[in-house]
C-alpha cells in the first residue's frame, strides 16, 4: 500500500460520530452525539425556502455575508460590551469545528504547546495534530470538575502559547465562573498567551450559573479568539454554520487559513440564519427555559431509575456514573467503549464512552445528552431503567 501521512496515523475516527453510526446501525435511541431531534425556528425555515427560490446559491463572501457578519457582531457586542468590527474581526466558518481548528492554525507553529483541559470535546485533541501543536492536558477533576491553576501556570512556563477554554463545557457540563475565568486570564495575560474559546453552549446555562464570555474580561479582548456556533443555538447543526471573532490582526490572518480549507460557509444557509439572529432576546430565553425543563425533566428520570450522574451546570450533556455495573460480574474487565457498545444492543439507547473525553485512565463514566423531545426522553429512560434494575435498585422495578 502507498504511504499516507504519519499524521493521520496518530488520531482515531470521532468516537462521537462513531457512537451515532453504531446506534443508527441497530436503530437505538440516540444519546450520544449531541444534536436536537427538533428543528430551527420557523423564521429560519421560511428564510431557508426563500433563499431556495431567490437564492444566493453561489459563493458567499469567504470569510461570510455581510448581513450575516454584522447579526453576529451586534449579538456578540450586545453579550459582551465590546464593539466589533464585522468586517475586519469576524469570519463565519462551516460550524465551530472549523472555527477552532482555523484558529489553532492561525496561531501555532508545529511543536507549540498548548493547554487543554481534560476531559475535552475530543475535536481538540485532533485540532492540536493537525495544527502541529502539542497539547499539555489540566486535569478538571470530578465531581466538581475543579482546576489547579497552578498547573496552568506551569504549562505557560512550559512554552505554552494558548489555552483551549470549552465553556459551558463539554462533555462535564462545567460552567466556568467568573472567578475562574479571572484566574486563567490573569495567566494568559502573565505569559502572553491566546484563550481560543469554544462557547457554542452559551444559551444552555442552568441558573444560578450564568455564562461569561472570556473576551469581555478586562484586557482580553486583545488575546481571545472567540469560537462560537448556530448549531446548538439555533438547533441547526446540519446547517455547519459557526463563526470566530477576535482581534483585527488574528482574524485577518485566520481569514486566509479559512478561505483555503474551505472558501466559505453555504451561501443559502447564511442568509437563512439571518432570520434567526433577528428573534433576538426571547428567543434565547424561550431556549434557555426549554433546555433547562429537559435537563431537569432527564435527571429527574436518571434518579427515579437509579443511575448516578453528575448535575450538569450547562450544555447539554450528562455524564452517568457506569462504576456499579462494571463492578458486576457480567462487566468484569470491560472498557466503557464495550460497555455503550452493549448498551445500544441490548438496551436501545446509544451514549458516548467517557474516555473518548479524558485524557486520564477514566473507564466509569458515560456520557448522555438531553437534546432530546420528551416522549424520546421517556422511552429511554424506560430502556436504561431494565439496566438499572440489573443493580437491584427498588425504585427502577
Ligand atoms: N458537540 C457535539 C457532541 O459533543 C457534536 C458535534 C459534532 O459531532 N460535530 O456530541
């Protein structure tokens, strides 16, 4: 066989997206690659058929139409005080999966360092090979998911020149407070480094939480890079619309990494999202009020079966503590890989194995998302509940 690239050689496939393929293969319930089974607003579906008939169907401005560039700028200047330039300091990008890695090779030379929190959305892991730089892991240690800032510190005095910051977080659900984001700042500005942020969760926040965006800290503006998405937030993830937004001299040079990977995000798509970013506040609210209903509604399910999980702070994910099977006799040896595995055989309902996020030996947990209708939510729960009575719990018989 001819050579390929020893590049390719050192990441697997998406676990996620690997997850999916499984769970469609045996017709599970689908819990684990997290999209909404519901669609975008309706503005946004009469947008999309206009588009279909009026167009644009060719090649939008590389780095995104005007209009849409500017609805970002306005929503984003609105949520974090700053006053952006469209033009010069926004690209929209095909999803926030090319936003970051757009951005990690805008400002990495091969053999950077570069610090990730872990566990993390597995993209980064990748995003780091791919743009040749060499990821140091900061442990967010459960339950809390609570960090050491002096290993941050540390990492900077290692050579790191960024830091990757999922906030809300994924897969663990962390919200980063205010405080936190203070400390890790206050380090990025010591050591001079970048915050590329991942904030596509910002509207799935479960009070008393509220989410702050790293760029409207004080002096951060000037070393973010602010990757942001309407997949989650306009529950169009097919859609592949994300953008980042940064300082004028780092999006300039992003925008000529962006136009060669891609050229650009889908014309029509744009101009539909347009209409989305016009429902302004109480759209966001509306969606705020609805995931925080699923995320309680699905707890609420996961405790009256008996399977342990954390209290997600936001997105919309939860990790489910897998330790007591595992420790059965049937489970003895398993990977949590194996364990989903079964779980979508015999069970129905497809999850995500918690290693695929951990850069620790983490084997105990699983992740689950509730991104789902609630008679979906029932049924599934009504499948893991015949797991859970496998421990012998009274309330799942
Ligand atoms: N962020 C979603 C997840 O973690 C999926 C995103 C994707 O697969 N591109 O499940």
């Amino acid at each position: 066989m001819k050579k390929l690239s020893e590049r390719v050689g050192t990441f697997t496939d998406s676990v996620i997206r690997r997850m999916t393929r499984i769970s469609d293969a045996y017709g599970a319930i689908n819990l684990s690659q997290g999209f909404p089974d519901f669609d975008p607003p309706q503005a946004m579906l009469d947008a999309l058929s206009k588009a279909a008939y009026e167009g644009p169907h060719q090649y939008s401005i590389t780095f995104g139409a005007k209009n849409l560039r500017d609805a970002l700028a306005a929503k984003y200047d609105k949520a974090t005080g700053l006053t952006t330039n469209p033009d010069t300091q926004v690209i929209v990008t095909c999803g926030s999966t090319e936003a970051m890695i757009c951005a990690m090779m805008t400002v990495c030379n091969p053999h950077d360092k570069v610090l990730i929190f872990s566990p993390f959305y597995e993209n980064y892991g990748a995003d780091a090979i791919l743009s040749g730089a060499e990821p140091i892991y900061i442990p967010l240690v459960p339950p809390a998911y609570d960090f050491d800032p002096s290993l941050i510190e540390k990492g900077f005095q290692e050579g790191a020149i960024a830091l990757i910051l999922c906030n809300p977080s994924n897969p663990c659900g962390k919200v980063f407070s205010r405080e936190e984001l203070l400390v890790i700042a206050d380090l990025a500005k010591k050591y001079d480094a970048w915050i590329i942020t991942d904030e596509v969760y910002e509207h799935m926040v479960y009070a008393p939480h509220v989410h702050t965006v790293m760029a409207s800290l004080p002096g951060m503006a000037e070393r973010t890079i602010t990757c942001n998405s309407l997949s989650k937030t306009f529950s169009a993830t097919g859609w592949r619309l994300g953008y980042m937004v940064g300082p004028e001299e780092v999006i300039e040079a992003a925008k000529k990494v962006h136009d060669f990977l891609t050229v650009g995000a889908p014309a029509p798509l744009q101009e539909a999202a347009v209409a989305g970013l016009q429902l302004g506040e109480e759209y966001y609210e509306d969606l705020n009020r609805l995931y925080t209903e699923k995320r309680d509604y699905f707890l609420a399910g996961l405790d009256r079966i008996g399977l342990k999980h954390n209290i997600p702070q936001g997105t919309y994910f939860v990790m489910v503590d897998i330790s007591d099977f595992l420790a059965m006799e049937q489970f003895s040896g398993w990977s949590d890989l194996a364990f989903c595995e079964w779980m979508i055989r015999e069970i129905g309902v497809a999850a995500v194995p918690g290693s695929s996020f951990f850069r620790e030996p983490v084997n105990h947990l699983i992740r689950l998302h509730f991104a789902r209708q609630k008679e979906t939510m029932d049924e599934a729960l009504k499948r893991m509940a015949k797991m859970a009575a496998m421990l012998g719990n009274d309330q799942a018989k």
